[in-house]
C-alpha cells in the first residue's frame, strides 16, 4: 500500500484539472513532480519534528546518547539504522526530516547518516519490484550490498568524529526539567505542552522548508526535462570507466527508485550491463542536488563533501560487483 497515495492524486487533481497541463508534457510532469514533493517532504518535516519535540520532551536524550555513544553495540546500531532505512517508504529528499529529528534526539552521527543512506537506497522497490524484474539472486545481492555501503559509511563518519561540522541548532535540546524550569518549576498543562511541542517542531521545519522548496523546484526541472534516453548512448560503453560515468550522470538526477526502476529495466533489455544500470540508478535515488541544497541546511560543506563522497564510491562498487558476479 503506498501511504502517499492520497498526496499523489492531490497533485494530480492540481496539475492536470486546476491547472490544465498536459499530462504527456514535460512541463506537466515537473509541476506535478513539485507539487507532491513540496507536499510530501513538508508534511514529514511537521508530523517528524512534532513528534521528536515530544521524545525530546519526555525521553532522557542524555541517557539514550549516552548509552549508543559509550557501550559496545558491536555495529548493531548501525544495522538497526540500516533496518530502519529499508522499511521507510522514502525518496533521499524525504529522508532528510527523519535523519534532523534523530540528529534533535541525539542519536550519534555515524548511526544517522547509515540511515540517510540506506533509506533511498534499499527499501520497498528493491524489496518487490527488483525480484519480479530480475530475479531473486539480483534483488538479494543488491540488498545485501546496499546495506553494507549504509553500515560501512556511517561508520567511517563515526570514526571521524566530525560532528562539529553538523549545525548547531539542530543538536541542541530541552529536556522536561530545563522547559518546566523555564516556567519556574512548574508542570505545564496539556494545552500549554501542545503549544510548545508545535513551536519547537516548527522552529526547525521553517528553517528548513525555504531549501525544500528552493530543492525541489531544481529537482522537478531536472524530472520534466531532463529525458533518460539522452544518457543512454553514454551507458551502453563497457569500458572500465563506464561506471564511475554512469554514477556521475546519476549523480544530478533527483527522482524515487519506484519511478527509476522502469527505466533501469528498459535500459538492461538494451544491452546495458546490469551493474551498469545500477550504478546510474543507485546514483539517483541516493545522491541528488536537491538533496545537497537541503542537507546544506543543516550540515557545513565539509561534512556534505564527506557524505557525498562515501556514497557514490559506494555506488560504484556496487555497480562493479554486479558486472563482475552476474
């Protein structure tokens, strides 16, 4: 069942009824790329950060940071991230409101960034839509390795320790006993601890949002005019160096495996290697300028660089393991 279902047929409504754009157009599938994603991504910031304002509010960060910072998980905590990140319905730009509300919570950067990887990268299309198209031995192998690039990099960003390179604000909390000292000890009631869950929700969400749209807006032309079939010569070369290019042409890109996966299948029935395919795929859903414009936002350049830099390295030795082992 796709819980965003509801939100597509909004923007439908919208791009093809109110505003009368041609469906077949590119101009009609970037508004309506726009209109969903603006929507999509700007519910999740809301309904996330009111929900992280209430864990902030009665869970002990201190204690839970503590206890994944300081005791020995022996990578579990990253492979619960990864977990996490497989059974989130979520494109890269739509990661992004979970992985602040764990960033508020505390959870360590390492363990976060597993999950901002994971999350585009191995979920529900890789978990149906790969074995009806490719067969069981594709989708498993790709899950497999999808998830051990999630874990492996955010474990090199924990060893790092590079944390200073996140925004301030974002790691900054109060807890129960610092807002009912605010109001001289005293309890809140219901209605006043309402207010506050929505005011320090929506402190991060409108800072965010402006970079949403500004992000999104950069996607949807991408999505409208930007023809997949124009890559398609470039991906057919064998060569050594055809997957670092393909990861390069995907790079850019900004749209949900769901949507990637036709193409990634009609270009495979064309004589492109697989790992090829997947490199370009990969690339897609989990490195984008949209994204970067928004993670921005929230983190300094070099700890983006970082990020970006361990996933598409990632993506192509994805992409040459797959040429090598099928």
């Amino acid at each position: 069942m796709d819980i965003f279902r509801p939100i597509q047929l909004i923007a439908d409504l919208a791009t093809y009824g109110w505003l009368g754009i041609g469906k077949e157009t590119y101009l009609g599938s970037a508004v309506n790329f726009f209109i969903y994603d603006v929507i999509k991504i700007g519910l999740l910031l809301v309904v996330i950060n009111y929900v992280m304002a209430i864990t902030r509010y009665y869970f002990p960060m201190e204690k839970a940071r503590d206890i994944l910072t300081k005791r020995r998980w022996y990578g579990l905590d990253y492979l619960l991230a990864a977990g996490l990140g497989v059974v989130t319905p979520f494109c890269s730009c739509s990661s992004i409101p979970l992985f602040i509300g764990f960033l508020g919570a505390g959870i360590p950067l390492g363990v976060t960034f597993t999950f901002l990887i994971s999350s585009p990268l191995v979920n529900e299309s890789s978990l149906y839509l790969l074995p009806a198209m490719f067969g069981m031995k594709v989708a498993v192998l790709y899950n497999v390795v999808g998830i051990a690039v999630a874990v492996l990099g955010g474990l090199l960003i924990s060893r790092l320790h590079i944390e200073k390179y996140v925004k301030p604000e974002l790691l900054r909390f109060k807890s129960r006993k610092d807002v009912e000292a605010e109001n001289e000890g005293n309890k809140l009631r219901l209605s006043k601890l309402l207010r506050y869950w929505w005011q320090d929700g929506l402190q991060i969400t409108r800072t965010i949002f402006p970079y949403v749209l500004l992000g999104v807006s950069i996607g949807a032309l991408i999505h409208g005019f930007v023809p997949f079939d124009l890559v398609e010569k470039y991906l057919s070369n064998r060569s050594w160096y055809s997957i670092p290019l393909a990861t390069l042409l995907g790079s850019p890109l900004y749209a949900n495996s769901v949507s990637v996966i036709p193409v990634m299948e009609a270009l495979v029935g064309k004589g492109v290697p697989l790992g090829t395919v997947l490199a370009f795929m990969t690339a897609i859903v989990t490195v984008s300028i949209p994204e970067g414009m928004i993670l921005k936002k929230v983190m300094k350049w070099q700890l983006l660089g970082l990020f970006f830099g361990i996933t598409i390295v990632g993506v192509m030795i994805m992409g040459y393991i797959f040429n090598q082992v099928l």
